[in-house]
C-alpha cells in the first residue's frame, strides 16, 4: 500500500487572471507575468497569459480564469478554479481601513 500523506494547513495569496488584468498580476508577481498576444497562441490558443515560476526556472502558461498562486516558496504556478476550491478554503477579506 502507498504511503499516504495529509497537506499541512497553510494560507496562500491568489489573484485570478480575467484576460484584462495585467497590471494586477504584474504586481503580484513582482513583473513576472504578462499577456501572451494573440498572435504567439498559435499552438496553445487558451493560454492567454503567462507566469514565471522562479523555483522551476520556466514560464507557465496561463488560461483566461484561472488563478495564479504565490507558493510557500515564493513561486508562481497556475491553477483551475475546481481545483483551488477543492484544496483551499477562502478566507474571509479584512475591512479596509478608508472604509
């Protein structure tokens, strides 16, 4: 029998890519994002943009919806909604202080 194991708790920070934030995962990723123009989709036409996994050394393709996560050590991968909701419980938003 394959030894099992249970992922330990641990918060992670996401933004969601829709296709016309740019600017916000620039941010969040420190520059290690951009928009992959239509026309460099050629093979893949869904990537529609793409992060810098600085752990792995390479760039990860990006689908219009998707969330891009922050790991625990500090890389940037990808991941589907079904999956970010089977894995990670969303924490309730802090109150603004201007509000």
């Amino acid at each position: 029998m394959a030894t099992q194991f249970r992922k330990k708790p641990l918060t992670i920070s996401a933004e969601r890519w829709t296709g016309s934030n740019e600017a916000v995962l620039i941010a969040f990723t420190g520059g290690n994002f951009r928009a992959v123009p239509p026309e460099e989709r050629a093979d893949y036409p869904n990537i529609t943009g793409s992060v810098f996994d600085v752990l792995h050394s390479t760039w990860v393709g990006v689908e219009t919806g998707q969330w891009v996560i922050r790991g625990v050590n500090g890389e940037f991968y990808p991941i589907d909604e079904s999956v970010l909701a089977e894995t990670y419980d969303r924490l309730p938003t802090e109150p603004s202080e201007a509000a």
